[in-house]
C-alpha cells in the first residue's frame, strides 16, 4: 500500500474522492436500480410500491452527488474541468435525465390519463437508466484513456466515448445499481412487489457477473497494465476480494438461505469492492491520456494548493458526519414495508 495515500494531502483526497463516490453508489444506486425496473412491469400497484419505497429519501441521497461535484472542483479542478469538458454531453444526459426523475416523482399521479402516466413512466426510467449507464461509461472513460493534450483539451467525440470496453463497464454500473435497489426493495416490500423484486435481483446478479467478466476480457486485451498496481502493491488486492464476497454473499443470502433482509449488504459490499477495484487500478492517475502518459490527470498535478485541500479537509471532518447523521437518521424515520397506498401525487 503506498504511504503518499495516509501521508499526503493529495493521497488522503484520493482517499475522501473514493467515500464520496462509494457514498453516492450506496443511497442514490438504490433508487437508480429500483428505478431500472419500472418499464419491466405493467402492474400499477407494483410501480407506485417502488416509487413509494424511494420517495421520502431519493432527494436527499442526492446529497452526496453535489457533495461529490463540490469536493471535485475545489480539491481536483483541473480534474473537474477536463471532465465536465470531455464528458460534456454525456453530463448534460445525465443532468437533463435526473430533471426528468425527479419531475416525474411530482407530476406522474397528478392525472389520471393513461398517455399521461404513460409519458411520465418512460420519463422516471428514462431517468433512472441513463444516469446508471453512463456513470460506468465515463468511469470506464476516465480509467482507460481518453485523448487530452497537455492542456486537458479532448480531442474526440462523444461516440468516441461509447467504446466496447466503456460500454461494458456501463452495463456493469447498471446491472450493480439493480442489484442493490432490488436488494432494497426486498426490504420494503411485500406481496407480488417483492416477488418481482427478487426475480429481478437475480437478472443482477447474472448481468453483473457477465459484463463484468466481459469488460475484465476487454481491458486485458487493450490496457493490461491497469493491472499492476496489483503486482505492485499487493495490499490492494483486498479490493477485488471485497468484491467477490459480496457477489457471493448476494447469490448466497438470496437464493441459498433466502434471508432477504441481508441480501443488501452482499450488494453494498459488491458496490465498494467494484469502486475500490477501479480507484486502485488507476491510482495515482484519474483520467488517463491516450495521447502521452505524461499528460494524463494525477493526483499531483490537478490538484488545488495544500492550502485549499488543508481548509477542504477540516471543512469535510466537520459536515461529512453531518452527512452520514442525516441520512442514517432519515432512513430509521421511514423504516419498514411500504404499499401502493399514499405516496407522491396522491
């Protein structure tokens, strides 16, 4: 494990980089993935049951998104920039697809017309979907290489971005976020919601396990030496290992002893053995330059001066546990099952 991780201002904003995104996958994945599920079903009760299962805590995991942006463009800028720069389109996706979710929630129940919640059914999964998928995408991006010069300009398109291997670990952020939000909904519900639930967290579950090995396949044909971090410090092994005890304890807990109630925390512990992994095979760089290694963003030369990343630590040491309070306290106000019955529009 290298030193400069603990010992480093740089190195433990690498680290806080890692929490903020692993906090945003672990609330707001939830709801992306139970969200993926909604165009799967024509039942009304079973879609309100989910809508209504997400709806007192959606916006609030939000938090962690701009929490995220915020700590990104003080601690990294030139990371933010060249990000927001070359991922462009597909943030503005992104951006106009959350709008759409969260209008969704208010406007869905409002009329009682079947071309009107017709139209606002493909807007929640519309919403849901394309953020889930193109997260992995612009990870995958980010991690394999993209063409920046040694002023972070890109020099390609957007369906440059939409590569095999970046498409591949989009569908693995996507089948990861239905993972865990069925994992939720098998707690929140009951009834043919949950029934549904449970056959979809096993399509999860296979579909992470395919494209993860699909993308594994794709990044040992085209860039091994993400790899040897690996080989070179062992420590972070303990990634990968994270990750596959919660894929086995995911399968094991739903299928296996069929305890339900535990099968979010083989998802959880997926979701931060898969962020790990990732973080640590391309540390110390977070996006990579196809164009020349030596321009490729690290953690050394995009980050702000030790003064702005001293003030953003204390600042962090402060509201980041303001944060985890806050959503840990919302979660035990509106615990237990939930039904079609109330709920957003109603």
């Amino acid at each position: 494990m290298p030193m400069e991780l603990f010992t480093t201002l740089n190195g433990i904003w690498f680290i806080l980089a890692g929490i903020f995104l692993v906090g945003y996958s672990l609330t707001d994945g939830f709801d992306l993935g139970s969200g993926v599920l909604h165009l799967f079903t024509k039942d009304e009760d079973i879609r309100l049951t989910y809508m209504n299962a997400v709806g007192p805590v959606w916006d609030g995991n939000e938090v962690w998104l701009i929490a995220g942006g915020g700590m990104l463009f003080a601690a990294f800028p030139v990371v933010y920039a060249v990000s927001f720069s070359a991922f462009y389109i597909a943030m503005f996706l992104v951006l106009w697809a959350l709008i759409l979710r969260a209008v969704a929630f208010e406007y869905r129940n409002k009329k009682q017309s079947k071309l009107w919640k017709g139209w606002w059914d493909f807007a929640y999964w519309i919403g849901n979907t394309l953020p889930a998928f193109l997260f992995g995408v612009a990870v995958g991006n980010a991690v394999l290489g993209i063409p920046i010069d040694q002023k972070g300009v890109y020099h390609g398109s957007f369906w440059q971005l939409l590569n095999p291997t970046a498409i591949f670990m989009g569908l693995v952020s996507l089948f990861m976020y239905v993972m865990h939000g069925t994992a939720y909904l098998l707690i929140k519900t009951e009834g043919k919601a949950f029934d549904f639930a449970k056959r979809w967290a096993v399509i999860g579950f296979m579909g992470f396990t395919v494209s993860l090995i699909l993308a594994d396949f794709f990044i040992i044909a085209t860039k091994p030496k993400l790899f040897m971090n690996f080989f070179d410090y062992p420590l972070f092994w303990i990634a990968p290992a994270i990750m596959i005890l919660g894929m086995v304890l995911f399968f094991k807990w739903l299928v296996v002893d069929e305890k339900y109630e535990k099968v979010i925390y083989g998802s959880s512990l997926t979701i931060v053995g898969t962020i790990l992994t990732i973080a640590f095979a391309s540390y110390p760089v977070f996006i990579r330059s196809t164009i020349d290694e030596k321009y490729s963003l690290t953690i050394w030369n995009s980050a702000s001066s030790d003064l702005t990343l001293t003030i953003m630590l204390i600042s962090t040491l402060i509201f980041l546990p303001i944060i985890i309070g806050y959503t840990t306290y919302v979660y035990k106000v509106f615990k237990g099952k939930v039904s079609a019955e109330g709920g957003y529009g109603h």
